[in-house]
C-alpha cells in the first residue's frame, strides 16, 4: 500500500479514480489499483467512455451489439453498463467493508438531458436497472432542471452523484434537494439508510476562468487561489447543512451524509504543484476524484497534511474578496462554467456517438 495515499485516506479523505475501460478492468489494472493506491470507488463521464471506445477492448461488444440491431445509443447503454457493472462487482468488497460509503461506481445520464428533469429522471431510473448493482450511483448535473431529477432519483432510492457544481450557491441548492429526496423517500417507504450521495464540487476549471481573468487584468499575484478557496468554502457549507435539528431528526432514521466530492483535481496549470488540488483539499468526509495522473504524483511525491480545509476558511474568504475587489463576478465566472460543461459534455457524447456508429459498422 502506498504510504502517501494510506495517509491521504487516513486524514479522512476517500481516493476514487475518474476514469474507466474495460482494458483496465479486465487486465487486473482496476483491482491492482484498489490494493495498492488506496482507490476507493470510480468516476465516469462521456469524455472518458468516448476515450474508452476507442480502444481495442470492445470488438466483441461491438459486434454483439450490431447482432442486436442496437442503436448507437443504446450500445453506449449497454456497454457502458456492463463495465460499470463489473467494476461494481471489483469494488464490493470495499462497499460492504464501508457500509455503502464507499465502493462506488458512477455512470452519468446523457449530457443533452441536463436541461430536461423529466427525462433525467427516466434515464437514471432505466440506467440503475440496467447496471443492476447497488454500488452503482447515477451522475446527474446540477443544473437548475436537474434539481428536480436530483430529488426524484433519491426518493426513488437510488444514489446520485450531482456533477458539475461550480458555485457554493447551487450547491446549497444541491443539499436542498437531496434533503428533499430523503423526505420523500421516507414517506415512501425506502430504506433511506442505503441511499449515499456525493455532490461533485469542480476544482481546476475554475482557476483556468478566473486566472485568465486576472492576467486580462494585470493581477497575477491572485492567480492559482480562487478554486482552492472556493472548494474550501463549499466544504465549510457542508459543515455546516449537515448539522442541527433537522439534519438530526433524519440522520436518526439513517440519513447519510452527501459527501462533497473534489473533481476535476488534475493541474492545468504547470506553474502550480501537480498535486495542490489534492493537498489543499484535505479533510474529514471529502471525497477527491483523480485522474491517474494526479494519484500517481500524489503517491511519488505528496506532502499530505493532517487537515488542510478547515484551517483554510477565513483566507478563503479573503482570496475571494479580493478578487470580486478586481471587478471579476464569480457569480458570473460559476454561471459560465456550468454552461460550458454541461456543452462539453455534449460534444464529448457526441464525438462517442459517432465512435460506436463507426464501430458497429466496422463489425459487420
């Protein structure tokens, strides 16, 4: 076991790798990963599948999928939930040993339904079927929409991981509709101790926008600050929903906690640490999703402290203060951002779409 990452966990924080194929399933890659590097569960989205399929590993399914008569679509469907399936299956040791919290596998709705709840709500539903594992959590966007979907899939009792959370705003909107959910899975009957969520707080992306910004404005000296205060910031709203009487009254009937997740923790930068979105963002009950790249520095050469967010609250707010003083809106910043993602996604789902149809022909 890696010492760096043994110790990353023992601070409280829970490795989960964004990124999956069959290739690293079926090599023994997956699990190597589980015993040595202290990985805990696996996130995917469209970009890393349309990666995926590219490779070689999927001639079979294709094939198969083209004696089906299966639609692109529904060939990334089936595919991709039988490899979420199995790493299910890779990491249920790690989800009876964690009781649900961890072992975790996630596989998100098509992208051009973030501004549909309804239909959302029906591809979660069709897409925890088809995985058919209790591990599995279906990735749903934050998007004002996909709050409705985010309440309808809990009280449904399944678990969601809310992705593509910019802004301390709407994930105060995101605890508001898991509650919610819970609420009404309880009225319904569900077992809402099996219900987990994580809500994906995205990192990088935001120092990208705003360190543009600040260059545009002559201000370098904030650069590389505002995503690592606005994570820490989120994490401080956490502490702070997840307490008092209400909180209570539902943890009691076994409510859990919905974790923030860190994504997007890989550097763009190269001036920064390439692990500083995983030292910075070192407490209790986070969750951090890293490409491999960034777990293998981490594992190398990581300085892990004991707690790195808490301590951080009041010079979070500082960093923000004087960056909203250069004229820069992080409200606006967030806004963009979930919009761009929410668009990138598509050109990824896209750019899948067109790899299985190309696929399904080349198997014929």
């Amino acid at each position: 076991m890696n010492q760096n990452l043994k110790q990353l966990t023992d601070a409280g924080v829970s490795i989960w790798l964004d990124d999956l194929s069959r290739e690293r399933i079926e090599s023994g890659n997956l699990k190597d990963l589980i015993e040595n590097y202290s990985v805990r569960g696996v996130t995917t989205n469209p970009t890393i599948f349309a990666a995926a399929l590219k490779g070689s590993s999927y001639g079979a399914a294709m094939t198969a999928e083209r004696l089906l008569g299966s639609s692109a679509s529904q060939a990334i469907a089936n595919i991709t939930s039988a490899d979420v399936a199995a790493a299910c299956d890779i990491f249920k040791p790690v989800y009876l040993e964690s009781k649900g919290v961890d072992g975790r596998v996630s596989i998100e709705v098509e992208p051009g339904l973030a501004n549909d709840a309804n239909g959302t709500i029906t591809q979660a539903l069709q897409l925890f079927e088809l995985v058919g594992r209790e591990n599995v959590m279906i990735k749903i966007p934050a998007t004002i929409p996909g709050l409705e979907a985010i309440t309808a899939v809990t009280a449904a009792g399944i678990s969601v991981n809310v992705t593509l959370i910019f802004s301390i705003d709407r994930y105060n909107q995101v605890i508001d509709a898991y509650l919610e959910g819970l609420e009404k899975a309880l009225a319904g009957g569900k077992d809402i101790s099996k219900i987990h969520s994580v809500a994906s707080f995205f990192v990088s992306r935001v120092d990208t926008e705003v360190d543009a910004r600040l260059e545009a404005l002559g201000r370098p000296e904030l650069k590389s600050k505002a995503a690592l205060a606005n994570a820490q910031l989120a994490y401080e709203l956490f502490l702070d929903r997840f307490q008092g009487a209400s909180w209570e009254a539902l943890s009691t009937k076994g409510a859990n906690l919905q974790r923030p997740l860190m994504a997007s923790t890989g550097v763009k930068d190269p001036a920064l640490p390439d692990t500083a979105y995983v030292t910075g963002l070192v407490s209790r009950n986070i969750v951090n999703t890293m490409p491999e790249k960034t777990m293998v520095a981490t594992a190398d050469h990581g300085v892990i402290p004991a707690e790195s967010v808490i301590a951080s609250f009041a010079s979070a707010r500082t960093v923000l203060e004087k960056i909203s003083d250069t004229g820069i809106d992080m409200d606006e910043v967030t806004n963009l951002l979930e919009k761009e993602g929410v668009e990138k996604f598509i050109v990824s789902w896209n750019e899948l779409v067109e790899t299985v149809e190309q696929a399904l022909e080349a198997s014929a």
